[in-house]
C-alpha cells in the first residue's frame, strides 16, 4: 500500500467552464504503478468543483443551464459587498458542487462508465490556472 | 493494509429511483473481512448518483420534488436535440449528485447515522440494471 | 499505512448553521503523525452535510440563501406529515449537499487552497451536538 500525490495545472476560462480531467487521471494513475485503489481529484480552491459527466457539448451546456438557475449570476451576493471581485455566485456554486470526488480504480483501470468523465468545473468570473491534486491510495 | 473491490448489480425503475443500498455495503464488509478504513460507493455510469438520506418514504419523496425542481423533466435540454435518448435531465441531476461517497467504518460497522442509510438515487428516464461499485481501503 | 478514526463534538445552532471545522481536521491530523494520505471528514446523520468554502459571512449567508431557494423551508414536504418533527427540508437539504468529503494531505498539512474552509453545515431545525468522523487513512 502506498499513497501518491500529483499536481497538474490547468487553463481554464471561468464562468462555468467544465474541462474534462480524464486524462489527466489517467496519467497519473499509469505514472503511480498502482493497480487497486482510491484516486482522489480535488482542487485547492473555493471557486471549483469536481464532478463526472457524459462529456459533450449538449449535457455540458445543461449542467451550465441548471447552475445558472442554482445560483444565478445576476441577483445579490453578500460576498461580493465585502470583497468587491464580484464572484460571489461562484462561490455558492463551488460549495454545492464540492472541491473533491474518490474514484475507484482496478488493474489500473479507473471505474468510471464508458460514457462517464471526470471534470473540473470553474465556476470563478474569469480565466485561471488552476492546480488539481489527484492523490492516489492503494496498492 | 489491504484494497478489496466488489460489483453489485441491482435494477432499478429509473425517474429518480431511490434505493437502499446500505444493505450491500454491509454485505461486501463483512465479506472483507476488514475492521478499519473507507467504504468508498461509487456508480460507473453518467445517470445515477450516490448520497445518504433516512430512508422512508415521505423523505425520499420530498428528495424527488426537490430534484425536479432543480432540474425539470419537461424543460428544454441541448443534449436530448445531440443524441435523441430524451435523458438530458437525467445527465445534470447525476452531475450534481455526483457519484460517489465514501463512508467510513471502524470495528467492522459502518459509521453511519441511525437514521441514516446509502442510497443510490437513478436519475435514468428509464428501468436500470445498474452495476455498484464498492471498494473498502482499510485494514 | 495505517487507518485512525477520530471522533468530534460540536455545538451547532441549525437552520443552515455553517461551522468552520478545519482546525479540528487540523488537530486530528498532527495528532494522528501521519504525513500523506486522505482525510474524510464524515457527519453520521440525515440533516447534515460538509463542504469548502472561503469561511467569511458574506459567502456563508449567499450559501444559506441558495440552500433556501433549493429546499425553502416554507413549502410541503411529506416527511413532516409522516414524522412530525417538521425537519423535512433538513432532510432534503443533508441529502443534496451530502455527508462527507475527502480531502488529501501532504508532509502533514491539508492541501487546502488559502481561502478554503472544511465546514459543517448543520440544516436540521434546532441546535444539536453533532457528531464528526474524521478518518484519515495514509502513511
């Protein structure tokens, strides 16, 4: 058993941006030499959040849609009274989406569903560079 | 240290379907034979998420208006024009379910609520057999 | 690799209450002298979930304020009528937002962004002493 800790940085353009980090997974988790475990995506920072999705442009658009109407970008925000950058709304949506995901993999092989990816998305008003961990648990 | 896998396959009805599945956890568990570590419940697969809730029915029925709410069977979806299957308010709901969780046990019992039990939620538009994924990292 | 199991008490006031328990992960983690590995902060009951965010007052009242547009408090729910406790929105809520998350260390320290908080968000309708697992599983 051993745990392994990876840093990758991305670009991203902010507003609900959702990048598909599948192979970025994939990388680390080859470069690890394990083939059982937990690995664990998780971005350091409270304007992102980590989830899965069927990466098309379709589904990708309606999860931006739903969030939108989660927490809409256009009415007020305490924090943005308090702090003046005006990404408030990204806040709220990176804290009901949440900073992480564990996902299994076997025989160096993630388990996730052939239609199924792992994506960041940026919910911060502009663009960034982002870092992920993927920290890896297992065997 | 030690990493076990397990696959449970269950049906479902689809239409945000709640299942206990608190059931198969103990089950793989025990079958571990592990004392301490993380349960981690994970569905491969874009349409269905993972979560915890009280598991009676009223509660399960306030989840599902909830979930309508958040995103409606009979709006529009970019995804559905894309690919015909009419789940595109099955995508974003699992991608804002996520998943999977991770549940902690110790001395053999998940440390879970009284109240509180695992449950898969299948967002599918339709009747699933759904595979679970439960991978214990622990000792 | 070893597993610990830590459990902690807090006073919360409910109704969306957010508490900051980072120094508390903080402290199981120095105390468990582990240096790489996953710690799951876990909430073993139904009116309860865990997150990040940037702990200040103003993001914690947008968050409250988007939890009240996703389940108000003000609207039917059939597990009042069933159970009577009048909680059913704290149900929906926990469910949504979810009980747990794992989030990775490294030489010790949580790898955190710099304004990002673990917190509780404690949704139930009254005060409670909440119960928190903190397992960390690592080396």
């Amino acid at each position: 058993m051993a745990v392994h800790t990876y840093r990758e940085q991305i670009r991203t353009r902010g507003e609900a941006d959702v990048i598909d980090i599948t192979p970025l997974a994939q990388k680390v988790l080859a470069r690890s030499r394990l083939s059982n475990g937990i690995l664990n995506a998780f971005v350091p920072g409270s304007t992102a959040g980590i989830t899965t999705i069927e990466f098309e442009s379709g589904a990708v658009r309606d999860l931006q849609a739903a969030i939108e109407r989660l927490a809409p970008r256009n009415i007020h925000y305490d924090h943005d009274r308090r702090w003046g950058d005006g990404n408030g709304y990204s806040h709220v949506r990176a804290a009901l989406l949440k900073a992480g995901l564990a996902v299994p993999f076997q025989d160096g092989q993630l388990l996730l569903g052939t239609w199924q990816q792992i994506v960041l998305v940026d919910f911060d008003n502009r663009p960034r560079d982002r870092l992920i961990i993927f920290q890896l648990v297992g065997e």
